[in-house]
C-alpha cells in the first residue's frame, strides 16, 4: 500500500495520503436543512482521511428529496457549515461540499415547498421513497422548461458560492446515482426532444453548463464532479449510447481543468480504462463492494490517483490508523445510517485508542 500512502494534490489542496471520505447520506440535519448539531463533531473526527467529500446537499427546495438532508442556499445553512467546515480544518481535514440536485427522486411530503418535483422529462422513476407517512410511491415529476433549466443552472451556481462563504475548499457536482443530472444523461429519463435530449451531446449538456457556472464562480480548482456510468438507481437506464454519453461528458469535462473527476464504479472495466486516458487530472475510484485488502490496486496499477471510501469511513474514524497499523475495523451498524437523533451511529463509533484505554 505504498502509494496509497504518498502525498496527493488536488486542486490547490496538498493532502497526506490517497484516501478520501467518500460522500454518503446520513439525513440528520435540521427541519430547515441547517446542518445538525453533531455535523460538526462527525466530520471533524474523520479529518485524518484527508479530503472529506460532504454527503448530498441540495443548491434549492427543489433540490430536496430526502428528509432531513441539509441544504446549502441561506444564510443559516451557511452558517451551519461554516461551523462543520471550521471544525474540519482545524483537525487538519480538508472538505468539498457535494451539491446534490434530487430532480425526481423526491416526494412533496419532504420538501419544504411540499411542490411537485422537477425532472428532464413526466416520467416517473417506479420506486418508493421513505416519508414521514411510511415508504410512498414517488409521483409522476413536472418537466423543466428551458428556463427552468436556466433557473436550476443558476442556483447550483448560488449554491457553490454558498459552499465556499461557509468555509467549504470546494465544492463536487453529483452528476451520479438516479439523480437530477444523472436523469438528463438516462435514456428512458430523458425524452426531451429540444437542445437538452436526443443526441449524445444533448444528452451531457446541462452536466456540462452547470460546470461551467460553478467554475466561472468559483473556479475549475475547487470543482470536482461525480459520474456513476451503468449505476441504474432511480430507475435510469442509459441504454447503448450510455458510455459514448460519459466518454464526451468527461472530454468536456476535461476542457475546464477540474479539480478531479470522481466515479462511482460498477464493473465496465473498458469504459473506466477509456475515462482514464482521456482524463488527465486526478481521478477518483470509488469501487462498491470492494474488499479491504484490494483498496489500492486501482492507484497501483494507476487506474485511480485517490480512493474515496464510505462504510469504512463511517464506522471507523480513525480508519487511517488502522490501515496503517493494520488494525480491526468496526462493523458498521446499519440500522443507523440515515436518520435519527444523538450520536447513536453516528458521533460514538470508537477510536483503536479509546478502545484500549477502556481495556486498559
């Protein structure tokens, strides 16, 4: 694991090691999408990992899908996570901010404005989403107009700058996952047939002029975007054209000079080799299902420049420590994943230190 261990750049940040926490939803902000209290005190115990990538968070109320998932467009979210991002800096942690747009992965019940969601095109994902009423079948979404589109573009825009005022190095696109971006990119979830539909590049344009705002905004150095090509959650399917979608994608992805590219992995080794050389900039590898004993071979055989982990984060965090000195690893309770209240699977997973001072 000697390369997992070498110093890495991204963007402007010099980190440690190759490792980074890779962004998973935990649902415990406030009503108002204020990070919770014990944000801060959960990223910050994982700050060892290097760069901390935040779980989903919406750029608007249309944005939303889930209960208590924070949100990062007024002045009190801000001021949450600039509270979350001191704390990680501190603690010698480094953290991007993933700006997560739902589009029809959502239910008017956990959203704010309680309004229908917003999608490329009327068509309904087929899954159920959990409610305050129990498990419910996700509506048929309104499609987005080209000025709808416009609006949307404008507050991931707002959103980043948002990130960056709370504290945030920078901020990653989720373009990944059954969600808004990835739906334009879906060919039975885009039927669009105007400048957003059809073809290949209409296929990838709104991912791309929503990099471009963010970058104008913000700057390419502090941008990073997250594909997931072949993932089918929330009911997308890519169909045939789906890897010449992600290879133009990731060619004009890499025109802006981004801070990385991060992708969600699920087994089509010949696409993942193609986005490899066609991606100069550091590339991330997130490889679900990975076993421990495997989680540097994709930067040993230079496939990847980082690993972003999530389970393993989550339940351990000083999990660099015990990668290092080849320590147990927590098991992850995952009956505690999303939601609820207190530190219960969330703030009180223990350090190898901890547990043997309790031995001791």
């Amino acid at each position: 694991m000697d390369k997992l261990w070498s110093k890495m750049r991204i963007g402007n940040l010099a980190l440690p090691h190759r490792l980074a926490m890779a962004p998973m939803t935990r649902s415990r902000a406030q009503e108002d999408g204020t990070p919770g209290e014990l944000s801060s005190l959960y990223y910050a115990q994982r700050a060892s990992m290097g760069l901390i990538i935040s779980e989903g968070t919406q750029p608007s109320d249309d944005g939303q899908g889930y209960l208590w998932s924070p949100g990062i467009y007024t002045e009190r979210h801000i001021e949450g996570w600039k509270k979350v991002t001191d704390a990680v800096h501190e603690a010698g942690g480094f953290m991007y901010i993933q700006l997560m747009h739902v589009g029809r992965m959502s239910h008017p019940d956990n959203t704010p404005h309680h309004r229908q969601a917003v999608a490329p095109s009327a068509i309904a994902p087929g899954v159920e989403m959990f409610t305050a009423k129990g498990m419910q079948e996700i509506p048929v979404p309104r499609e987005l107009s080209e000025e709808d589109i416009q609006t949307t573009i404008a507050d991931f825009r707002k959103a980043a700058s948002a990130a960056i005022e709370a504290g945030a190095d920078g901020v990653e696109i989720h373009g990944a996952n059954g969600y808004l971006i990835h739906q334009f990119i879906g060919e039975n979830s885009n039927k669009r047939t105007d400048k957003y539909g059809g073809s290949i590049e209409n296929r990838a344009r709104f991912a791309i002029e929503i990099t471009k705002a963010i970058v104008e905004e913000i700057g390419a150095e502090r941008t990073g975007f997250r594909i997931s090509p072949g993932v089918p959650l929330g009911g997308i399917e890519e169909g045939e054209q789906g890897p010449e979608v992600y290879l133009h994608l990731v060619k004009e992805l890499a025109q802006f000079n981004l801070a990385y590219l991060h992708v969600m992995h699920v087994g089509n080794e010949t696409l993942l080799h193609e986005i490899r050389s066609v991606w100069s900039n550091p590339l991330l590898v997130n490889r679900a299902g990975r076993a421990l004993e495997n989680i540097s071979v994709d930067i040993d055989n230079g496939v990847a420049d980082m690993v972003p982990v999530g389970v393993w984060s989550l339940a351990n965090p000083d999990l660099v420590e015990r990668l290092k000195k080849g320590f147990p690893l927590n098991e992850a309770d995952r009956t505690t994943f999303f939601g609820g209240n207190g530190s219960m699977g969330y703030t009180d997973y223990p350090t190898m230190k901890e547990l043997k001072s309790q031995e001791g």
